[in-house]
C-alpha cells in the first residue's frame, strides 16, 4: 500500500502546532523510517495517517491517501508506542484478535498464532496474561499481532525503544526478515539514528516542533542486513555521522 | 505465621473470640462482667440455634431471607448492568438523568423500606424490592463508570484492526465493564442481604430478621443473639462465594501485593 502524505499541519484545539506543512510519499513496499526529537509529532503524525486523530482536538491541513484514495477498509497495522494489549486476553488471544475480527478461519488461526509465537520466540508463553510477562515480551506480541491479520502496511511508534540492547537487535533482525519476505510497506518511528539506518530503505529527519521534514535520506545499504553486523560496516559509519549532524542540532534546539 | 494454613489459623482466632466473649459473659466458671440477660454467652446462643433449627422454624427463616437477597442480588445486578449499559452508552440521556440518580444514590437506601412495605405488603416482595435497590445503585454506578473509563488507546488499537461498534463491545468495553462489575460482586451480596434483614425488620411474618426482631422484643436474648450469629456465617460463606467467583473471573488481573 502506498502512503501518500500532502502538506499536512496539525494543530491541537489546545494551541500547541505539532505539525507543518509535511509531505512524504511511502511507495508500496518501502520501508521509511521517521527519525526527530521528542514532542515533534511522530505519534501524531501516525496517527493521522491511521484515521485516529479527533477532530474535535485538532484541526488538520492537507490531505493523507492510502493508495490514492480514503482508507476505507484498507487493512492497516499499528505498533503503537504504549502498551495496548488487551490485558483480559491471552497472549495467544491477543495475536487472535486481528484474526477474529478479519476473519479468518479457525484453525489457521491456531497455526498461525503457533508459527508467530515460535516467530518471536514466546513457545510456552501463550496462556500468560499480558501482566504476568515482561515489558519486552509484551512488545514482540504486539508486534506479532500485528503482523497476525497481514496488514497491507504497517505503522510502527517505537516499537522496540522499551527493550534491552540484545533483544532490540534480535527483533530487529526479526522486522527485516518479515519485510523482506513480505515486502509490506512500513512507516518506523523511532529517535534512534542506528536503528532507522539499520532497517529503513529512507530516513526521514524532522525538525523540532512544529515538525516539519528536514531532510530524507537514501539509505542504500545492501540487503539482507544483519543488525549485528551492519555497525561495523564503514558504508554505515559514514551515513551516521551525515545524517547525526543534522539530527543533532533538532535535538539541541529547545522546542518552540 | 507461614507455618499454619490460612484456614486452621483464622478457626483459632474466631475460637478466641468466642472463648473471650465466653469469659465476659461468665462462662468458663468466671465472674461475669457482661450481664447475660444484656449479652447472651456464645454457648447459649449455639444451643439456642440447635433449639430453632429442631423446631423447624430455622429452615424456614433462612429458606425465606436467602430467597429474598438472591432474587433481589440478581434482579439488581441485571437492572444495573442493563441501565448502566444504557446510559453509559447514551451520554445525553446519561446527563440528562444523572442529577435524579445522584439523588437516589445518597439517599440511605434502607430508608426505602417503609416506603416499600406500604407499597407491596409485608411478604417476600417489599424485600426483595429493598435488596435489589441496594444492589442496582452499586451495580450501575460500577457499570456506568466501567464504560466511561475504558482505555481510550484499546479503543484506538481495535479501530485500526478493523474492528466495528460491535467488536470494540466485544473485546474492549464489556470485558472492562465486568471487571467493575465483578469488583463490586462482594459488596453487592452482602448489600442484598441488608437489605432483605433490614426489609423484615421493618415489616414481615418471616424470615431471620423477622424472628430477630421478635426475639429482641421478647427479651430473648439468647434467640436474638443465636440469629445474629446465623447471619454472620451466611454473610460469611456468600462473601467467599462471590470472591471465589470475582478471582476466578478476574484471573487477568494483576493483584496487588500489600503485605507479604
Ligand atoms: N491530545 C492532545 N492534546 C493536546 N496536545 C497534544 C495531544 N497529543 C499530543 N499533543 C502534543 O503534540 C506534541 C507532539 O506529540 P507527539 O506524541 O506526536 O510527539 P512525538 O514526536 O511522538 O514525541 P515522542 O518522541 O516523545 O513520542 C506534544 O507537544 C504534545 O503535547
Ligand atoms: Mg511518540
């Protein structure tokens, strides 16, 4: 699915402007990542581009089209920032619901809940409740959810800045496989500069509130990538030193 | 205090209590300092029982109050859940009427029952009608707040699955609507057993709180205290009932540790 986003400002009922004038285009298949400092509009501006801003606390300017067109029944997916598992269901019951609701038939469901469980490496863990596992394994279930009803793109806020060095590569790794075998178009917020490198094909760097976009660049890293390895490549090194300079002033920057 | 179940130590403090209260009242060959006239000593109260339950009249009383709590618990629950739903749902109709159910609510709701025993007599139903309105007010409040604190962000996560009206009922709104609900299970028995004692104090031909009333009227004392003893282990078993089922229900929830 492609996301087309034209000239959009934000601007909530309350005074603050969080968005201006922001226009990005994720073809069918990218992978962008939108990378700026803390308050600039990143949840936002995911938001808006799922249909889940209120317009009666925020007015917004331009215009966002999936596929050229209004996104009625487009199947999207959202890792939201915080955790939004459903803490009355299972694990194995969470990954459900997107299934239940698109409907797809009973026992591939199972099958498929046993291959995205295995996926992320939560075998044993399906009939635990939400509270009883820890932050990060929530976070690879509300990942694997949404990977569960095959969105046709997928909108990430952060989805690993909750977990620990280690298990942040592994899903990593984990994102890159999915997408390159499935190639679905995914718009990543993060604020970490090495891991937009490591999985976007483009970065977006926005400035400071009220965000706008400052600057996108190609990131033309050979695929398949290995998170483990990438750092250690020169190719790697060079963009994150040119995209940092950049980054670096937006986060100084008090916001306006 | 780990090495003694849960259940063989709470029996030895309820045993305590009785032996104390035993003492006081000149059991166990000791000098009363309560008069058992005024408070009846525990032993003649648990005699008093065995009386009652031979006469028959036990049965029968407790046969009476229960069927007037369950009746009223369950005919309260559902009004509550149902109205609760409802305005909870409708927001105008819910600020419409809020004001009139505010009104109600601080209203002490056993002052009702002098009102409902002119209005549907002293048999079983001017009970039942107290106990279900004890009950309906903490259910619906329950239910009316479950709705308007449902997590806006699940609302959001099931929107963008696709999810319709229907679904976000389904997987979001009623599973938090029950857990409120189910968190005000235990208040709401032992409000429906208020209100039907409380109904057969006022006005009745039977029932525990009929007999108690009766009895204290009589100056018997040991039959008064007998009753009320009654009541406590009924209050008792149904409170643990409705936990049992409120933990079973809400096996999702975390509990949290107070005292280890
Ligand atoms: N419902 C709201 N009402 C008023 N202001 C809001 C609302 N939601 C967000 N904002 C404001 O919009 C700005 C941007 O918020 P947003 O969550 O999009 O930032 P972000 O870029 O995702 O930040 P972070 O990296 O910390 O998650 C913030 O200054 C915030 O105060
Ligand atoms: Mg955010």
């Amino acid at each position: 699915m492609r996301i087309s986003i034209e000239g959009v400002g934000i601007q909530f009922r309350k005074g603050v402007k969080v968005l201006d004038d922001v226009s990005l285009e994720v073809a069918t298949g990218d992978f962008v990542a939108l990378l700026g400092p803390s308050g600039c509009g990143k949840s936002t501006l995911l938001n808006a581009v799922a249909g889940l801003l209120d317009p009666a606390e925020c007015a917004m300017l331009g215009r966002i089209a999936l596929d050229g067109g209004a996104r009625n029944g487009t199947r999207l997916g959202y890792v939201f920032q915080r955790d939004t598992l459903l803490p009355w269901r299972t694990l194995a019951e969470n990954i459900h619901v997107g299934m239940e609701i698109h409907a797809v038939p009973v026992a591939h469901r199972e099958q498929r809940t046993r291959e995205l469980i295995a996926l992320v490496g939560l075998d044993g863990f399906e009939h635990y409740y939400p509270h009883q596992v820890s932050g990060g394994m929530r976070q690879r279930v509300q990942l694997v959810r949404t990977l569960a009803y095959e969105p046709e793109a997928i909108l990430m806020d952060e989805p690993f800045g909750a977990l620990d060095a280690q298990n942040r590569m592994l899903l990593q790794a984990e994102l890159l496989r999915i997408w390159e075998r499935r190639r679905t178009t995914i718009l990543f917020v993060t604020h970490d500069l090495a891991e937009a490198i490591t999985l976007a094909q483009r970065v977006v760097v926005l400035s400071k509130r009220p965000g706008r976009v400052k600057r996108i660049y190609d990131i033309p890293l050979p695929s398949p990538r290995d998170p483990f390895e990438m750092r250690a490549s020169p190719a790697f090194a060079e963009l994150e030193t040119r995209i940092w300079k950049d980054l670096r002033d937006e986060f100084r920057a008090v916001p306006a | 205090m780990r090495t003694l179940s849960l259940v063989s130590r709470r029996l030895a403090f309820v045993g305590a209590l009785l032996l104390l209260w035993e003492a006081l009242t000149g059991g166990l060959g000791l000098p009363a300092i309560l008069d058992p006239i005024i408070v009846a000593r525990p032993s003649a109260a648990l005699q008093e029982i065995a009386r009652y339950s031979a006469s028959g009249l036990l049965v029968k009383d407790v046969t009476v109050t229960l069927q007037e709590a369950t009746i009223g618990l369950l005919l309260g629950i559902g009004g509550g859940v149902v109205f609760g739903l409802l305005l909870g749902y409708l927001r105008p109709l819910a600020e419409t009427v809020e004001p009139v159910l505010v009104a109600f609510n601080s209203l002490p709701r056993i002052a009702l029952a002098p009102v409902l025993i002119i209005a549907f007599g002293l048999g079983i139903a001017s009970k039942i009608f107290l106990s279900l309105f004890t009950v309906f007010f903490v259910i619906f409040f329950n239910t009316y707040l479950g709705i308007r604190s449902v997590d806006p962000e699940l609302v959001k996560a099931l929107r963008v699955m696709g999810g319709d009206r229907w679904d976000l009922a389904r997987y979001v709104v009623l599973p938090s609507v029950f857990a409120w609900i189910f968190a005000a299970l235990r208040t709401s028995v032992s409000f429906a057993l208020s209100g039907a004692v409380v109904g057969e104090f006022v006005g009745s031909t039977s029932g525990l709180g009929y007999r108690m009333v009766i009895s204290a009227g009589l100056l018997d004392t040991n039959r008064t205290y007998a009753i009320l003893l009654l009541l406590m282990a009924i209050a008792v078993v149904l409170v643990e009932i409705a936990k049992r089922v409120e933990d079973r229900l809400l096996r999702w929830r975390p509990t949290a540790i107070l005292a280890s």
